[in-house]
C-alpha cells in the first residue's frame, strides 16, 4: 500500500536519511522504532511531503506521491496523527472532529461521527468541551479520531504513546489494534519499542538515517541487538 | 525578594528621571532667532520629582500592591449575560428588538448624538473586519487602516472623476480593497508573527505614502473634498437640488432640515453593520470560518488534515480587506473629504485595541469595545490633550485587570457528565 524506495532527506546541507526504504502492505500494522534523532519523524514528514525528499520516491496505492504538495497528498486516504497530539486546544472537540472531515459531505461527516464516537466513548461525553482542557490521553484519542474522520485507508501515527500514563498507553495500543481489525492500515512510529512491537506484524529499525534492521514483529522482539538497544537488555 | 525590589525600583526611577528630564525637564525655546535651552521651574521640578518617588515606591512595594489589588473583584461582564440556552431563546427577539431601537433613536436625539453614533458604527465595522484576521486567524496585521484608506479612496476618486454613485461604489471599494488584501496576503503568506505584522506596518505606510505624494491623482495632503453624498433612489439631501433633480424634501412635502441628512447616514451605516454582521457570522458557520480558527490553534494540525494554509490565510486577509473597504467607502461619503490624514497608524492602532480590548475573536466583545472606545474619548472632550495617555491608562488597566478581553469569545470550559 506504501512503499517508501530509497529516500534520502537533507535539512539544509544535513542528511537526515539515507536511502531509506519501507514498505507497508494493506492491513498490516508496520513499526518504525529507533532512538532520538534517528530520523522517525523526519520519515514521516517525508511521506507527508514537507520536507520533500531530495531523491527517491514514495508510492501511495500505485501512485508517485512525492513532490506533490501536503496538501494533496493528505487528501488521498492517507491521515496523519502528529506527534505530540497537536489538536486544536481552543475548539471543541465537536469542531476539531469536523475539522478532520473538513473535505467530506455533511451526511459523509454524519456517519463518520458515528463510528468515531462509539470507538471512544470518552469524546462523546467531552463533546462540547475545549480540547485543550482534556487530559493527555483524551487529547490523543481526539487526535486520532480526529485522523480517522477523512475515513482513511491508511493511518501514520507519530508517537502516540508520547507523554502518556501506561494505563492510557495500554488502551491507545488496543485502540490502534482495533482500527487494523476495522481495515485501516496502520504505519506507527514509536520509541515504546516494546509494545510497539507486539502489536506489530513487521517493524523496521532505524539508526542515524539508516534502516539497520527489519523483520516480523516477534522476530525483532527476540533479536539480541534489538533487545540490547531498545528493550534494556 | 525586597533587595530584588530595591534595585527594580532604582532601575525605574532612574528611567523615569532620565525620561522626564528630556521630555519635561529642558526645553528648546526660540527667542528671536536664537534658539535657547530653557530648564524647567521649580514647580515642573516638583512635579518631576513627586512622579520618580511614586514610580519608586511603587516598584518598591509592588508585592503589597498586587496583594492588595488581587481583592478588588474583577469585573465579569459574561455573567451579566442569560445563560446559553435562555439565550438561544432570546436571540431572535433581542436582534429585532436592537434594530428597532436602532432605527428609531436618532428622532429622539440630538443631532450631535446621531453623528457619534454613525462615526461608533464605523469603527464597528473595521473592528468585525479586523477580527477576521486578528481574532479569528490569529495573523496580526497593522497596517488594516490601509484596505480602510484604499476604500475611502476608491469611492472619493470615482465619485470625484466619473461622478459615480455611493451606492455603485460601495461594491467597488470592497472589492478593490479585497484584491489590494489577496495581493497583500502573497508575500506574507510565510510569515507569523512579530515578521507579519512588521510587513504589514509597512503596507500600511506605504499606502499612506503613496496617497501623499500622488498629488496629480489624490491631491496629495490637501485630500479630496465635496464627496457627494449618499441618495436615496435618486433623491439627494441638499437644501436646493442640483439641475433636473429632486431633494427629499421637495419630494416628500416637508420642510428641510440638515438632520435629514445626518439621520439618513446614520441609517446607511446601521445596514451596512447589519450587513457586515450577517456575512461574517455565516462565514463563521461555514467550513473556511472554523479553518480560520483551526490555523489559529495550530498550523501543523491543519495541514496534517490536508487543509491548504495558502487559502486559508488569504481567504482571511482578503475577507478583513473587503470590510474595510466597505468602511472606508461609506467613511469617504459621510465626511464628504478625505486625506492621508485620517489613514494614520494611529487609526491602525485604535482598531486593533478594539479587538484585543473586546475579547479576540468575540463579535459582541468588538462591538462593545467599539462602542466604548469611540464614545468614551467624546466624554472626556476636556482632557482631549491626554486623550493618548487616558488610552495607555485604559490599556494597562484591561491588561492588569481583564487581559481576555471584555467579552471573549465563549465556549463551554467543562461539561458536567449526564
């Protein structure tokens, strides 16, 4: 569904990736863990067209999404939940929620609403309240239902688990499994590496701009260096 | 904590001295044709004095004044206001309730009054428009008094050199001042902030500038004067009629009075609040108004959902411009001539202080700072030489004591669990 061949990404005269390469297939949950500074963000960033890659190229469903513009490309079933939540602290969750279904129908938005809300119950009872006064994990659900609203096919999480209490970040994995039983293909970046890669069907390691190591899940769950790295020991 | 007081209060002190000795303490008189530096007497001295000793005690003791200020209540004007609900209830009545006053008050008043009045409704409209941008868009544009000023022109010159109509021109200067917005909003599409607002600044004086020195077009500093003004259908509010026309009075069998007139702006711009009111309150119904908010609260977010910032924020700039063209238009026609004198930053300023000071973003807030900062400077005509020290006064005063603003825009905090 997405296939990320051989990206490279400067920030200025900065590499930030090298020749980087991914491929996320339909219905599948893939992770991308990795330390501060290996370049996750700027991975999805990259998918997302700002900044674009210097060369390379990412397909969307077929589709050569690069060079387009943000703005296109987050219009074509693809939905972002950007790291540290970002949701619209003065709006309510009513209006960050239609602003996510902001290029749909309003019988579209209707029905979307719908599914959403009974996926978490939590933002139906906060539904006329000020985003910014819900807690982190309320934030994150809005976040995320707020991404699911486009009805996407594919979802990019980035650090959902970020700042959260461990209770909240047990629900928010349970949540992300739910949405792959739903159909939603899911490509999640994450340092919580261990619960990452339990819910996982494929991971990929990244290492200074560099994907270092890929396999299942559980495989990467067992390898030594993995283990070493990111799970302590 | 008071050692740290004792030299924040030296500091202040020894600014104000510095300041007061410059601004109060020497003067340049001309005595013939030298120039001399006369000091200041001894009661100035004493004045200058007794300000650096308050500003030091005040520095000093600061603590205990804002502890003794924190029990001063603060005023809360949205409690005086019905609850949601009882309001949803109200609404439809209360608006024609204010529109039938509205409509009926000037035969009550003196002719004075009226005036304010049309003159309070302008300021009401560049505030509505202002807010667009500066509450609702979050970009802070100072130089608004130029989409204002390119308004007030456009009806002036066409008036002026094709003898078109206020009423064909209204439209015009809407949208010349909404393309001069879009064209406006290209180059600082990138920028936020402090940089916005210091490029449009400069759009500001740039456009007063050009008014200035365009002496062959605009007639430079000595502006534009006998603007005709408004008619109704056709019929003019002039004592005589020009060639081949009737005035209102002739037409309607009555005596002629200049109020007429007066009134009859007055009324031409309560439609055009009305008007304004109306568009941008749909606007903020429409999917473009909540993106304006959504931009607002966070840039990354809105592209994230694929929303295009690009149109967004010139859909914001070049919506505040046509307001303001409206505004400028209808100002051209009511004072009947116009110079760069009246597009001053200052102008720029004051209807900028009337979103901040009415609650960004809040409709009602705007209209209520309109309202106080238009009448309020009428009440104190006797101290018209500290009109600019009373208006810092009152900016401090809302900054300490209500910095949200007198109405801010109202949303549900928390919600109770059903």
């Amino acid at each position: 569904m997405l296939q990320i061949n051989n990206i490279n990404t400067h920030y200025g005269p900065i590499q930030a990736l090298h020749d980087v390469s991914v491929e996320v297939k339909k219905g599948e949950i893939v992770t991308l863990i990795g330390a501060n500074g290996a370049g996750k963000t700027t991975l999805m960033m990259t998918i997302c067209g700002d900044p674009q890659a210097t060369s390379g190229e990412i397909r969307f469903d077929g589709e050569v999404i690069t060079g387009q513009p943000t703005a296109q490309i987050m219009r074509k079933g693809l939905a972002i939940v950007p790291e540290g939540r970002r949701v619209f602290a003065r709006l309510t969750v009513q209006e960050n929620l239609h602003m996510g279904a902001y290029f749909r129908t309003k019988a579209e938005y209707e029905e979307t609403l719908e599914q959403v809300l009974l996926l978490f119950p939590r933002l139906r009872e906060r539904f006329s309240q000020r985003a910014g006064t819900m807690s982190g994990g309320e934030q994150q659900m809005l976040a995320i239902g707020r991404a699911m609203m486009s009805r996407p096919r594919m979802i990019l999480l980035d650090e959902p688990s970020l700042g959260l209490a461990p209770i909240i970040i047990q629900q928010i994995f349970q949540i992300i499994e739910k949405l792959r039983d739903d159909g939603v293909t899911i490509f999640l970046v994450e340092q919580n590496a261990n619960q990452a890669l339990k819910i996982a069907d494929r991971g990929y390691v990244l290492e200074n701009g560099r994907v270092v190591l890929s396999g299942s899940g559980t495989a990467l769950l067992d390898d030594e260096n993995v283990r070493k790295a990111y799970l302590g020991g | 904590m008071m050692r740290q007081n004792f030299y924040a209060a030296v500091f202040a002190a020894g600014i104000t001295l510095i300041l007061t000795c410059l601004m109060v303490g020497v003067k340049l008189t001309s005595e013939g044709t030298e120039l001399r530096v006369v000091g200041a007497t001894s009661a100035q001295w004493a004045w200058i004095l007794s300000g650096i000793a308050i500003v030091f005690l005040s520095q000093l003791f600061r603590d205990h004044i804002s502890a003794a200020s924190a029990g001063i209540p603060r005023p809360d004007f949205g409690k005086l206001l019905p609850a949601v609900s009882v309001q949803a209830r109200l609404k439809p009545w209360l608006i024609a309730a204010v529109i039938v006053g509205l409509a009926v008050w000037p035969f009550m008043v003196s002719r004075g009054a009226v005036d304010l009045a049309t003159l309070t409704l302008i300021y009401i409209m560049l505030g509505l428009g202002l807010n667009i941008v500066v509450g609702l868009a979050g970009l802070l544009d100072l130089g608004y008094v130029a989409f204002y000023a390119i308004g007030a022109y456009t009806y002036a010159l066409l008036s002026s050199y094709f003898g078109l109509s206020f009423w064909i021109c209204l439209p015009i200067s809407a949208l010349l001042a909404a393309t001069f917005g879009f064209v406006l909003g290209f180059p600082v599409l990138r920028l936020r902030g402090d940089y916005l607002a210091i490029v449009t600044l400069g759009f500001g004086e740039i456009i007063r500038i050009l008014l200035n020195n365009w002496t062959s077009l605009t007639g430079g500093p000595n502006g534009i004067s006998g603007i005709d003004k408004p008619t109704l259908f056709g019929l003019d509010f002039n004592r005589r009629a020009a060639e081949g026309q009737t005035t209102f009075h002739e037409f309607m069998g009555i005596d002629y009075s200049s109020s007429y007139k007066v009134i009859f702006l007055y009324l031409i711009a309560v439609l055009l609040v009305i008007w304004v009111l109306f568009v941008i309150n749909r606007l903020m119904r429409m999917p473009i108004g909540r993106a304006w908010e959504a931009l607002r609260e966070d840039e990354i977010a809105c592209r994230s959902l694929g929303l295009n910032r690009t149109v967004i924020k010139l859909s914001a700039f070049t919506f505040g411009a046509s307001t303001a063209g409206f505004a400028g238009c209808f100002f051209a026609a009511r004072q009947g001539f116009i110079s760069p004198e009246s597009f001053v930053f200052i102008e720029s300023a004051i209807i900028l202080a009337i979103v901040v000071l009415g609650g960004m973003g809040s409709q009602f807030g705007v209209i209520l700072a309109a309202i106080v900062m238009t009448i309020l400077p009428e009440f104190a005509r006797e101290f018209s030489e500290y009109r600019m020290l009373l208006f810092g006064l009152l900016m401090v005063l809302m900054m300490r004591w209500r910095p949200q603003g007198l109405l801010p825009s109202k949303r549900p905090h928390m919600e109770l669990k059903r």
